[in-house]
C-alpha cells in the first residue's frame, strides 16, 4: 500500500529530477503523469499509483510548495470530472493508453456531447443516430450546450442505436474525434451576449467501433457514470466567508452609503444570512466527507446556491439605481472560462440565471431529493417500456 | 476585530457521545408518550410533567450539562446542550429545559460562582431537584436586556415562572434570587399560543430576595444567559423542522388520492425537498452557534444571530408545510401538528425575533442601516 510518506518521497525524486524552474511547464506535467502523480488513485502506468485518492492532497502540496505547474484544471474540467472517469471504467486498454495522458496534461481537451435540443431534462430521449457500417459507425445528429467544442480534441458522446428498444435501451456511447470533416461547431450565443457555448452539428461522422465505450446498447449505463462524476465535481470547495456572490454586493454596500435604502437593507440581511448558511452547510458537507460519512447534503446544495446567486445578483443590480441600467459589454466573446465576479453586476445577474438550468434544472433536482433522499414515491411514467421511436416529441 | 475574518473552524458534525446523548433523550421521550397528550394536559392545567423532569433532570442528568462539575454539574457543554434541545423539539416535550438548564444557568454562570448563594442555586438547578426562570420578557433577545428599577413592579410574557421554584430578577441594584412562593410574590398565569410553554405575568410588590451580584455583572450575565438561549433555541427549532419534514415525508407515502400516494405529486414533493433543503442548512447554522458558544469564541454573537435569523423562519415553515400537506387532518385538535405549529411560531418571537437577529447580523459584519 502506499503511504503518504512515499508519496513524498516520490515527489521529491519527481522535483529533483524535473527542476520546475528550468523545466517546461508539459514537459514537466508529462514525467509527473508518468511518475504516477497525476491522480494517485489510478492505476500504475495510468498516471497513478493506485493508492488512496484522499492522498493526493499530499502530492499537491508539496508540488505547490515547490512552485511547481498545474495541469489547470479548471480548463480541462469536463476531461478530468468526466471522460477520464469513464474511459477508466469502461475503456479498452488501447483506449486508456492513448487518451489519458494528454487529456491529463491538457494537451487534448474534451468535451461532452450529450444534449440535444430535444433532450435537455430527459436526456434518455435523445436521438443523434449511430448506425454500425463494418468496423465503423456513422453519426448523425444535433447536440447542443457543448463548452470547450470550439477547442476540443475529443468528445464523449452518446447515440441512439436501437429505435425500437424504450429509450433507456438502445444507447451507445462513444469517443468521438472532434477533428472529423462531418463534425461542425457553431458559437451559441447567450442571454449575456457571449458565447460559453456551442452548437455541435453531426453530418456522416465516422467513429471506428475501436472508439466505443461500453457495450452496444449500454449507452446509458455509462452515461451514469459520467453523470455521476459530475456531481461529485460539483461544490467540495471550502469557501470563505462573503466568499461568493454576497461578497461584490456586501462591498458596495459598504462603499456607497448614497445608494442605501431600507427596503434594500433588509433583503441584503435576508440574503446575507442565507449565503452565510449555505457557506456553513457546504462546510458541513466537507467535514463529513473529511470524516468519511458523506451525507446527501450534496445533491441540494445546488440548488441552494442556484437560488442565492440569482437572488443575490439581481439584489445587486437593484442597489446600483442608475448604473443598474446600463451593462458593461455585449460584444461576441468567447470566454473560455464563466468568471462571475471579473464582470459586472449585470452580467452576474443574467448569468445566474443558467445557474438553475445547468447541471440539471432545479425542478429536477428537487425530484431527485425527494425521491432518492425522502423516498418519496415517483411519478408514474408513460415513457419506459414504449420505443423510443414512438414517443411522442 | 475584522467582520469577516473566522478565526477557528467550527466543528459540526455530532460526536460519538452526542450520538449516545441523543439517543438516550429519544428513548426517554419516546417512553414517556406521544405528543398529543400534551393538549390534554394543557387544559387540565396540569402542563409540566414532574415524571419527564425528574426523568430528564434527575435521572439522566442533562440538566447540569453546562455546570462543572465541582459545581455539581456534568460539566459539558452547549455542543450537548444542543443535542437535547433538538430532542426535546423533535417531540414538542414540554420541559422548562431551555428557560431553567440554559438561560438561567448561564446567568448564574455568568455571575462570580465563588460566592455562595450563587453556587448553591447552580447545585440545585445542575441536579433538576428545582428549576428557576429568568424574570424577562421571553420575547426580548441578547441585545435587549432590561433590567427592573428596583424589587418591585410588574412584567408579563415571562416563560416558565408559574412552574419555576426560583425567579432571577435583574434589577439596576443587582441580581436577585426571589422564591416564587414567598411573599409579595404574584404569578398570574396567560394563556399562551404555545400550549408547551407558559406564560405569566410576575408582579413584586414588597417581596425580598437574596442578592447573587452587583450592578456591575447583573448586565453582562443576563446577556450572557439571552445569547446561550437565543443560540440553543435554533436546535430546539431544527428537531422541530425535522419532526414536522420527517412526519410529513411518512404521510403523503401512505395517503392515498386519485389513486397514487399523494407525496407522489410533484407539486407536494418540491415542497418537501425544498424543506429538507431548510432543515439541512438549519443544522449547519445550529451545529455553528451550539460550537461556538461551547468555544467561547467572539464569534459567537454572529454565530447566534445567524442561526436565529435563519431557524426560527424554518421551524414555522416546518409547521406550517405540515399543516397543509396532511390536508383536513393537519386541522384538528387530536392531531400533534397543531403542537409544533404553535411552538415553532412561539419561538420564532422568542429570546429575539428573527428580524432583530438579522439586524444584530448586520450590525456585526459591518452592513449599516441606511442614513
């Protein structure tokens, strides 16, 4: 078993050996990929060592210590949170070989193609076709709400491959080669004028059957563990105190007293106290995972904070008066990442608004905690034993 | 000292012990009965049940959890505290728990322990054989202490004083201890919204009493005993929310309409998740204030502010959630919810109103009132 006294060992060999100061930033990424580092908790040869994930906190402050570079993470989220653990679960071992390092690394992103315009909440419905021809398949289809398309290598995506199996039947899942001549990437622009996002339409792309994950007609089972790794992805972080949406607007409330007014006052209390709660409630969360009793706190505190960022920036938007009218910028951008507070309060206020929608709506989420956290019975259903081709739409 | 700076992180999860702790108060409460018997006690003027005290007090000795122990106490603190207050919400018990081990043994606490008179009453209340009330408005918060001119006067809306064998009186003289049955003493009782928790109006009129401190403590010990109360009470409100969701869950699986469970509905399960996501955020605010009172910490009157602005609005939907979804039967007098709807609205008023705290937030993080 290894132990956090080796793991530091090793990343002192690892320092040693590849001085970060004089060496460039992949190359260092690489040898520390290769020296098992990346995310101990996977396998030897895959970047890991198979030891303990709580372990890698070990490895990544003594990296940080010694000034060494990231793999910046938050740029390559949908890679690390999402393909890679599902590649790990499902992939071949020709398929792990040749995608892990560089999605690690960062040299490959990735993005996810599962949304379609007809399948947002009800993802099972989707309909982008995969039909087998010999060794390849040919995929036609929309998706939709894709992040990263624009720059991505690769992407993890899902077919409908079956029409006549009920819709959670009859799913394949694939990696599919974003370079491919049939795959074509639109900008979808926003409500904040920007553009996150993308548009991903699917004309006659080829995917060798070598690039599938999972079996034919399992589609949806691996999806599971996609989405699933997303949730975990999603809150964990400890977060300090104003350390969210509350802080830009506490901050102005502090700075401009000419823009007080009491009815503003007490929903600013109001929404300070919930923020600070929900801050408190994640930190709970944190400590029973530290402790090792995850709760299912988790799975409503999106939804808290959903809530609180729309309410906060709308708040916001108010306390500004006559600034509240204007907007900082609609020009066209492609931001690579959401940044909430490098902009202004009206930006905040129309990008929170997806805070609801993204990641599953807040609808859902609240039948998911009422079903899987109360047990609530669920809603009978007219839609699982009928084929996916008779649905209505 | 900066608002936004946090100089400890608190601890909330439960420990083992207050596991055990909790565990033990559940079973007793459960023993002792269910909650609708409380109504019928109620009317027949007989509230207090003297074997739930004994049992809770004497028995279990949680009535001494915040009194050392060569003070006669168990010598824990407001983390445990908080774990019975939950317990006793959970099951609307009606036990002057909160008024006599909390408020009025932190005002003892607070004053100089050394001196006798003030060491023997912490014996007393520590070992549940009598239990004293703070002779305050219970609707007044840690930030509102009166003090009465002298040993003599009127005050009504005090928690807990027709049953308590000692009234604390803070005076601008001092803090005294005056027996509730010796003379010159009037305890009228009213009729209170919360049926568990009596209300009368105290009146001194040539009554005499020992003296426990000077002007100089009477002050800071009273907002002493109002801060644990006011902090404590936000677990008391949290078993209540988690009696009320819990309840309600069960409910609306076995009621049937249109021929489904009626907690199959979306439009009665998004209610419930959203108060399960209350319930869960009034832990981590509760668990907060109960530590950091424990810690000593100056952030305690954030703390505790936070938790009472938020909690008290979260037991009353609670109740009032669980009102509505059972439907007719939520309406009447056998059933228990009528209980927790009125005590999650009584304390919601009580030891400082939601409002107040939420300004005492204010206050404390630096967000100033206009003008």
């Amino acid at each position: 078993m290894t132990d956090a006294a080796e793991l530091l060992t090793r990343t002192q060999e690892l320092l040693a050996a590849h001085p970060p100061a004089t060496t460039e930033r992949t190359d260092f990424l690489k040898a520390r990929f290769d020296a098992g580092l990346a995310w101990v908790h996977y396998p030897v040869g895959l970047g890991g060592l198979g030891a303990p994930r709580d372990l890698q906190a070990v490895v990544d402050a003594g990296l940080a210590a010694a000034g060494a570079p990231d793999n910046d993470p938050r740029r390559i989220g949908i890679g690390l949170g999402m393909a890679a653990p599902t590649i790990l679960r499902y992939g071949t071992e020709e398929q792990k070989q040749r995608l892990l390092r560089p999605l690690w690394v960062g040299e490959e992103v990735w993005c996810q193609l599962f949304s379609e315009p007809g399948a947002g909440s009800d993802l099972a419905a989707l309909g982008t076709r995969a039909v087998r021809d010999g060794d390849t398949w040919v995929v036609n289809g929309q998706k939709v709400w894709t992040s990263s398309a624009h720059l991505a290598r690769w992407a993890i995506l899902v077919t409908r491959t079956d029409p006549d199996q009920p819709k959670h039947r009859g799913m394949t899942y694939f990696v599919c080669d974003m370079t491919d001549p049939g795959v074509e990437v639109r900008p979808l622009r926003q409500i904040t004028g920007e553009a996150e996002f993308n548009e991903v339409f699917l004309s006659d792309v080829r995917i060798p059957d070598t690039m599938r994950l999972g079996e034919v007609g399992e589609g949806w089972k691996v999806a599971q563990t996609t989405l699933m790794n997303e949730r975990v992805s999603i809150g964990g972080a400890r977060i300090p105190r104003e350390g969210g949406m509350i802080g830009p607007v506490a901050t102005t409330w502090r700075e401009r007293p000419e823009l007080r007014t009491h009815a503003l006052h007490q929903r600013l209390l109001d929404l300070y106290v919930e923020a600070e709660v929900a801050r408190l409630t994640g930190e709970r969360l944190r400590q029973q995972l530290v402790a090792g009793q995850p709760g299912p706190e988790g799975s409503g505190m999106k939804l808290a904070f959903a809530r609180l960022n729309q309410e906060i920036s709308g708040l916001e938007v108010e306390l500004r008066g006559e600034e509240g009218l204007l907007y900082d910028d609609w020009t066209m951008r492609r931001p690579e990442l959401v940044d909430f507070t490098g902009r202004d309060a009206g930006y905040r206020y129309l990008r929170s608004k997806g805070n609801s929608i993204e990641g599953g709506t807040s609808e859902v989420l609240l039948n998911i905690v009422a079903e899987r956290v109360l047990g609530l019975p669920a809603e009978p259903r007219t839609d699982k034993d009928v084929a996916w081709k008779d649905l209505a739409r | 000292m900066n608002p936004l700076s946090e100089p400890r992180t608190p601890d909330l999860l439960y420990s083992e012990t207050e596991d055990d702790l909790r565990a033990a108060v559940r079973a007793l409460l459960a023993d002792l009965g269910d909650p609708s018997r409380v109504a019928v006690r109620a009317e027949e003027g007989d509230l207090y049940d003297t074997d739930l005290w004994k049992a809770l007090a004497a028995d279990m000795g949680v009535a001494g959890l915040l009194v050392p122990e060569e003070l006669g106490g168990q010598g824990a603190s407001h983390r445990e505290v908080a774990v019975v207050l939950e317990e006793l919400g959970r099951a609307v018990a009606p036990a002057p728990y909160l008024t006599s081990a909390v408020v009025a043994t932190e005002v003892l606490l607070g004053c100089d322990t050394g001196r006798a008179e003030v060491a023997h009453l912490l014996r007393e209340l520590a070992s549940g054989r009598r239990t004293a009330a703070l002779v305050g408005r219970f609707a007044a918060g840690p930030d509102d202490v009166h003090l009465w001119p002298a040993l003599d006067g009127s005050l009504a809306g005090v928690a807990d004083a027709a049953t308590a064998d000692v009234l604390l009186v803070p005076t601008a003289g001092g803090l005294y201890a005056v027996e509730r049955d010796g003379a010159g003493v009037s305890v009228v009782p009213q009729i209170p919204l919360d049926l568990t928790r009596p209300l009368a109006e105290v009146t001194l009129d040539g009554a005499t009493g020992t003296l426990l401190a000077g002007a100089d403590t009477t002050r800071a010990a009273v907002r002493r005993g109002l801060l644990a109360g006011a902090g404590l009470l936000a677990s008391e409100q949290l078993g209540l929310a988690e009696w009320c969701l819990e309840e309600t869950v069960r409910y609306t699986k076995e009621r049937h309409q249109f021929n489904r469970p009626v907690g199959s509905f979306q439009a009665l399960k998004h209610r419930m998740a959203q108060l399960w996501l209350e319930v869960v955020s009034s832990r981590a605010a509760a668990r907060n204030a109960a530590d950091t009172l424990a810690a000593g910490s100056p952030e305690s009157p954030l703390a505790v502010a936070l938790a009472q602005a938020y909690c008290g609005r979260v037991a009353v939907h609670a109740a009032e959630e669980c009102v509505q979804l059972h439907g007719g039967i939520g309406m009447t007098w056998e059933h228990p919810a009528h209980l927790y709807l009125k005590r999650a609205k009584a304390d919601s008023i009580a030891v400082g109103s939601s409002g107040a705290h939420r300004e005492a937030v204010g206050r404390l993080v630096g967000l100033p009132v206009p003008g």
